[in-house]
C-alpha cells in the first residue's frame, strides 16, 4: 500500500506544470496558460528556463518567434553588457507595462481550427490608482497535433501608452535588432 502511493505521489508531481498527452479543449489551454503567467512568468523577454516551461503551449510558429526574439535580446545584452537597457521591458504577455496582478478567462470562440480566448486581467491598487485597472487581451489559438496551443496573443489596451496589436508582430520585429 505504501509503495502504491508513494507512486501515485510521484506521478502526479511529475506532471505537475506540463501540458497532458490528452488532447485539449481552447479553455483547458487558455487556463493553462493563466496558471503559467501566475506561477512562472516575469517581466521581460523570457529566460531560458521560462521558455521551456512556456514553449508547451505555444504553436511551433509562435515558439519559433519567441526563440528568434530571445536569442536577439541575448545577441543585444553581449553587445552592450548593462550600458543600455534591455530591448524588453516591463510585462511581455498583456497589454499593461506593469503586467497583471489576477485574471481568468473569459468567453471563448472557436471555429473548427482556431479558437480566440478572451483573456480578462487586473492589476490592483496600489498608493498611485485607488481602483484596479481592467482589460482585455486576447489569446489565438491553434489546433496543432491534437492540442490547442496559443498561436499569438492579441493586445487589446485602449489606454495611453498600453501594448497593442499581435505580439507575434512585436516579437518579429525584435528578432530583427541583432543581426
């Protein structure tokens, strides 16, 4: 009995943090995603470490951006060392700098291929902004071998200076700074 269990313990940690074998539903990927920027995203451009934990789920396409974005940012650290600031700055994934503080998923669309997953953040109070700031950004998602997988994310700000557009555009156009 209590090999049972000591197996059925070490299981389930294994998985804990990875995508399943199983094939998923758009909502099953959007909460994953969620659980992964609470749990293991920062501010930036994505280390290694985060990219591997990211990269499940995430289309071939998409990943293949981020790579070529991530190996430009590190191409631009060896070159300037820390006398200018990195190319990314502030929250990556959603459309506030200062990223979000809670959020869930909200409506989902799908059509036999793709999928948009409204994706609703907040970023509480703080001393500066007595009230919580409120949006929605946007995932695309892909069905790619028998998964949903996140094949952009769509910034939808509507505020000054908010990140806007496809990050996949964003994520292109930093692949290009160091070459």
């Amino acid at each position: 009995m209590r090999t049972h269990t000591l197996i059925v313990v070490l299981l389930a940690l294994t998985g804990c943090g990875q995508v399943s074998d199983r094939p998923s539903d758009p909502r099953t990927s959007a909460e994953d995603f969620r659980a992964y920027y609470f749990r293991d995203h920062a501010p930036g451009m994505p280390s290694r470490v985060e990219m591997e934990k990211l990269a499940p789920l995430l289309t071939r396409e998409f990943r293949a951006q981020f790579e070529a974005a991530i190996q430009a940012h590190e191409c631009h650290l060896a070159k300037v060392g820390n006398s200018e600031p990195p190319l990314v700055q502030g929250d990556l994934l959603t459309s506030l700098f200062e990223g979000a503080s809670s959020g869930g998923v909200g409506k989902i669309t799908t059509e036999t291929s793709h999928a948009i997953a409204e994706m609703h953040w907040s970023y509480g109070t703080s001393e500066l902004n007595a009230k919580p700031v409120n949006w929605t950004d946007a995932l695309l998602l892909a069905r790619e071998d028998d998964h949903w997988r996140v094949a952009d994310i769509e910034l939808r700000g509507q505020w000054d200076f908010a990140q806007k557009g496809l990050l996949s555009e964003r994520l292109t156009a930093l692949a290009e700074t160091c070459r």
